[in-house]
C-alpha cells in the first residue's frame, strides 16, 4: 500500500464520520425546534376551537407540552420564557374553565370536558410542582403563583363535577 492509498483510505473512513456527526448535530438542533412549531400549531387549533368540551380535551394534552417546554426553557437559563410559557397554560385553563361552566350543563351528569381537564390539570399542576423545586428560591414565587391559579380552576372543576349535596335523610324532631 503506497502512502497516497493510505491517506485516501483514512480519509474514506472519516468522512461518513463526520457526515454523520453534522447529521446528528443537525437533527439535535431542529428537535426542539420542531416540538415548538408543534406546539405553536396545537395551540393555534386551541384557539381557534370553538366548543368548550373540545377546547377542554385539547387542553388536556396540551398541558404537558407546554410544561416540558417550560422546562426546556428553563434547562436554557430563561426563567422570564418558562414563566411566560406557564402563564399562557394558566389562561388557557382559565378561559376553558369558564367556558365550560358558562355551558350550563350538569357535570355531575354529563362529565366530558370537565373530568378530562380536572385528571390534565391535577397532573399538570404535581409536574410544576416538580418544575419549582429545580428553581432557585428567589424565582418560585412567581411560578407558585401561577400554579396556585391552576389549582384554584382545578377546584373549580372539582366542585362542578362533584357538588355537594344537603343531606337527605330525615331530622330527628323533637315531639
């Protein structure tokens, strides 16, 4: 083998190398990207819904996409995007949970949308809460505070499917 095979043979050997590592790299790169136009589009739909059952179900999946971006935003060092990222889920629940009780319709009854949001949300808000241990202490207030409005939707939700009821039975009287 002269020196010239010898060179043009190494250089065989890490040229599919290093195309593979600018692939890589490359998809690495346009991952996240793409999980955000993803999630640009999903709410895109979100809002454009127009029936509140529908809008609730959407919602449900669209809470953990939106905690993972938070995450991810907060993975970069960007705690004014995360915040900003929870806070549009936070009125996106709101406006949903209002929408629904402005239905007039019995959940107790006739659960859909109510009870998937409520299962989304009460997962949703144990994520954040998770969310906030990894922050430093100075920056959970304001996390808290958006966690603490989910939880009251929440309980919302909560009081619209399972109402409580005065109880039934007959009162002793006194003759």
């Amino acid at each position: 083998m002269k020196a010239d095979d010898h060179q043009v043979f190494s250089f065989k050997m890490t040229a599919p190398s290093k195309v593979r590592m600018a692939l890589l790299a490359a998809l690495t790169l346009c991952t996240p990207l793409a999980a955000q136009d993803r999630l640009a589009e999903a709410v895109a739909k979100y809002q454009h819904e127009a029936d509140p059952i529908h809008k609730s179900r959407m919602l449900a999946k669209l809470g953990d996409e939106q905690v993972d971006l938070a995450k991810t935003q907060l993975k970069e060092d960007d705690e004014v995007a995360s915040l900003h990222t929870l806070e549009q889920y936070r009125d996106e629940v709101h406006e949903t949970v209002t929408a629904l009780n402005g239905m007039g319709v019995d959940a107790e009854r006739k659960p859909a949308g109510f009870k998937e949001l409520q299962i989304s949300l009460r997962e949703t808000i144990r994520r954040i809460d998770d969310l906030i241990l990894t922050l430093s202490v100075d920056k959970r207030p304001f996390f808290r505070a958006v966690r603490n409005d989910l939880y009251m939707d929440q309980n919302r939700l909560i009081d619209e499917l399972f109402p409580r009821k005065p109880d039934r039975s007959p009162g002793k009287s006194d003759p």
